[in-house]
C-alpha cells in the first residue's frame, strides 16, 4: 500500500506536470548524467515522487531548450533563506494576484525581477 503526505498531495495540486531525469536530459539535450549536478548546483529543484519515489522536475522550469531564465537565481535565494526543496515549489507555484499568476509562471514569461524581489523580501 502507497501512502502518500498531504504534502505530496499539496504539491501535486499545484505543479500541473513534471518530467523524470531522463526527459529533461532529454528537453536539455545533455546527457542523463548530468541532470543530478544541475539539481545539486541549485540550478533546478526536484522532488521524489509517485509509488517508485521518482525523482522528478517540474515540467516548467525547462524551455526551449534550456532551464528557464532566472530561475536558478530564485532558488538561490529562496534556499538561502531557508526553503526545502517543498517549499520552494510550493512558492513557486503558488498563484499570487498580485503578479500575476505563479512566479514559476512569471519566470517563463521573462518576468524574474520581480519574481526575485519577491524572493528577496521574504528574508526580512
């Protein structure tokens, strides 16, 4: 029998899709081995997930063909301000009116300075 946490649940709730290592290799056109040192660089954040606990990337931090712009400069500060790997998607996908939309959604859109700002103001 799987159990799952009701943070698994929470987070499965807000990414719409994710993508197993393989396919970002894939989406990245690098090679397989090296998708964990991107994730351990900070430059993505995965989670494991599912009944295999798969680690797994959210579908929208790559496009076109590369890690979307201004990412890994988010998960730098929101790391260094003392968010888990869960938290950090779950503040990225969190809908926020004020921007609007997600700030994984403004990120895509080339809207990450004041994804940032926002980043850097939840450490005062």
């Amino acid at each position: 029998m799987t159990v799952f946490t009701s943070i698994d649940v929470h987070i499965d709730s807000l990414v719409p899709s994710w993508l197993n290592l393989p396919e970002v290799a894939e989406r990245l056109d690098l090679e397989v081995t090296r998708i964990r040192p991107l994730i351990k660089e900070g430059q993505l954040v995965a989670i494991r997930r599912g009944e295999n606990k798969v680690l797994m990337v959210p579908a929208d931090f790559i496009g076109d063909g590369k890690i979307v712009k201004g990412l890994p400069g988010t998960l730098t500060l929101l790391k260094d301000d003392g968010f888990t790997d869960e938290e950090i998607l779950e503040w990225l996908f969190t809908p926020d009116p004020t921007l609007p939309g997600t700030p994984a959604q403004a990120l895509r859109e080339n809207r990450g300075t004041e994804v940032k700002r926002r980043a850097q103001a939840l450490a005062v």
